[in-house]
C-alpha cells in the first residue's frame, strides 16, 4: 500500500496511523521529496479529475490566475502541494480520508 501526501499534512499522518494500526504495510511516498512522475499524475488525473487539485490549499491560493489555469498535469508537476491528499493506492485508489475512502481501503 503506498499513501501519496507530504509529511507536514495532518490528515495524511492520521491515514497512515489508522491504516497501520488495522495492519496494513503502509509505504509513505512524501510528494516534495519524490514528486509524482507524469505516468501518476495522468492516471491520478484520469480516476478523479478535478476533484485531484486542492483548491483550498495554501499553495493554489498563493498561485497567480496564470498558473491556475495551466493544464492539471503542469500544475501538478510543477507545484506538487497543490495535490488533494493522501491519495492512498491499497485495495483500490482513493482520494482524501473521509468516510468513504476509509471503507474502500479496508477500515
């Protein structure tokens, strides 16, 4: 199981530690440190479209109107943060750590 998210992120450590705690091998991939390679952003990109940019996040609000409109998988290479986290390839892949994507991951 990887779970794709960066370390600082609250939501991120509390899906790995849940996903440990009921016995999954958890490998953390942390997207500053490795980005995602563009075969990743187009199949990320591909199962969940726009829902993929965090338009909340403080990286999308600190971007100029010219790069929020750049194509997603730019967007995504070139400021990797942006990205709606963890996205957590188990099971299935899943977007986010709500109610839903902790059912499809087995929790």
């Amino acid at each position: 199981m990887i779970l794709y998210g960066i370390a600082t992120c609250d939501t991120c450590r509390k899906a790995k530690k849940a996903l440990e705690a009921a016995g999954h091998a958890v490998r953390f991939r942390d997207l500053r440190t490795e980005p995602l390679s563009a075969a990743e952003i187009a199949e990320f990109s591909e199962a969940f479209g726009e829902k993929l940019i965090n338009r909340a996040s403080t990286t999308w609000r600190g971007l100029e109107e010219a790069a929020r409109g750049a194509p997603m998988a730019d967007l995504l290479a070139a400021h990797p943060t942006v990205m709606k986290r963890p996205v957590i390839r188990g099971a299935v892949l899943t977007l986010g750590w709500d109610k839903a994507a902790q059912a499809a991951q087995g929790l």
